[in-house]
C-alpha cells in the first residue's frame, strides 16, 4: 500500500477504537458534531489567512477526522461508510468532468473546453441534470451572509444572468446607495420605515458584492482583513491612551481621532 493509504488505514483503526472505548467519542451523534465542525471549518480557514502551512496541516486533519466520524456514525446506522462516501466522490469527479474522463451520454467523447469558464458552466449544466431544479439549490442555507450572497450571484453567472462589465455593476451600487439614502430616516424611524432601510442597506451590500467579484476580490477574505486591521489599529489606541494614564472611555472623540491617526502611522 502508498504511504496514504497506510495512514487513512490507520485514521480509521483509531477511530474504531475512540468509538468503541472512548465515553466523549462513544456519545456523539451527526447532530452534535454539526457545530463542532462549523468551528472546525473556520479554524482552517484562519490557517489559510495566515499562510500558516503547519497550522494548515494540522485543521486539515481536524475537518478530515469529523469526515470519517460522521462516515462511521452512518456506518453503525447501517446508512453508508466511508468506501461509499469516497465512490460517491470520485463517481462524481469523473462524471462532472467530462472533458477529461469523456461524456457517457455521447459516447465517453470529450467534451471540449477552452476556459475556467467553460468548465465551471459545465460543471453546473451537469448539477442541474443529476439532481436540482434551480441552479441555486448548490447554495447552503446555513452560509454566512456574505459568502452566500457570492455564491449566489456565481451559480446565476452560469446561465447568463451577469452584467456586462465592472463598469454597469458600479452605476448598479451608486444607484443602490441613492435608494438607501432616500429612504434613511434620521430621527425615529416607524417599523416600516426601518424595515425598508433595512432592505435597502441589503441591496447596497449585494450589489458591493457583487461589484467585488468583477474586481476578482473575495469579499468576505476583504472584509475579514479590515476587521483585522481595525482590531489592531484600536488595540494600539488603547495602549497609547494607558501611556498618558487614560481611558478611552475619559477621552472626547476629536481625543481618540487623534490616537487612531497615531495608531494607522503605526498599523498600516
């Protein structure tokens, strides 16, 4: 055997036994790992942020270990096992890349690409043929905001539904912003009122999103390096107001304005 299958053997013999001898491991259930394998899943992605290859190797063992436990979960159920999950896998590999493995329905030919685009449009075409009505049905409920609403506007950009140009998506944004403005309520706003502010703040940000993917920027990555970069900057604001013995609490805003500017010379 390679070297990899001797260790997923290996992965599974342990996992045989944690389900077996372990009281943590013997009590869990699909249900009660779906949130540990949410953390998991964003603990990898903090390793891909900080181009960390050993912490990447690390949670990717962690997200892989919660694969074979749910393979193993399903198994005692008698609903599947991990040699399933693997097939299924590579059923699907070979049958959602026709251009390299052939196109069963027209005689194993293939199918002939020229782009990425090409073969993301295939890909999708073949989704909608196995199993979907809607080529949005791809898109997970439980996404955060933010990726969903990318995910959404890529699956509708592969039948067509797509703007033309960076350019027609801005005028979109600047359109949105007018609305967003026009029905911003500066004192008291009613329920309706909010709830139309509310929707409207929605499509400024749809629209921003989709513009970030004319500009072939991942919006959720950007916005994580702002969070990241205001955290720090106002963590050194802190600092620099312990220095003079205050608290930003004591500080008036024009204060504060002033350590921030100190604090972005620092953190840029």
């Amino acid at each position: 055997m390679s070297p990899a299958q001797v260790a997923f053997d290996r992965l599974l013999h342990i996992m045989n036994e944690l389900r077996e001898q372990c009281p943590w491991d013997r009590k869990q259930t699909i249900e009660t790992l779906r949130l540990l394998t949410i953390e998991e899943t964003y603990e990898l992605a903090d390793a891909i942020d900080k181009k960390d290859m050993k912490l990447l190797k690390e949670e990717i063992g962690d997200v892989l270990l919660h694969m074979v436990f749910y393979s193993k979960i399903a198994e005692e159920q008698e609903a599947f096992n991990i040699s399933d999950v693997i097939n299924t896998l590579c059923d699907k590999l070979i049958r959602r890349h026709p251009h390299i493995y052939g196109d069963p329905e027209n005689g194993g030919k293939l199918v002939q690409v020229t782009s990425e685009a090409d073969v993301k449009h295939n890909w999708e075409q073949i989704k909608m043929k196995e199993r979907k009505k809607s080529v949005l049905e791809g898109v997970p409920a439980s996404l955060p905001a933010v990726v969903k609403a990318y995910r959404i506007q890529d699956k509708a950009k592969q039948v067509g539904f797509e703007w033309e140009n960076k350019a027609d998506v801005w005028k979109k944004v600047e359109e949105e912003l007018e609305e967003l403005r026009q029905y911003t309520v500066e004192d008291a706003p009613t329920p309706e009122q909010k709830e139309k502010m509310g929707q409207e703040f929605g499509d400024v940000m749809f629209s921003l999103i989709n513009y970030s993917r004319f500009l072939e920027l991942d919006p959720e990555a950007a916005l994580e390096k702002t969070n990241k970069k205001f955290i720090a900057r106002f963590k050194l604001m802190e600092e620099f107001a312990l220095e003079e013995k205050r608290s930003l609490k004591e500080m008036s805003l024009s204060e504060m304005d002033a350590l921030w500017n100190r604090a972005k010379i620092v953190y840029r």
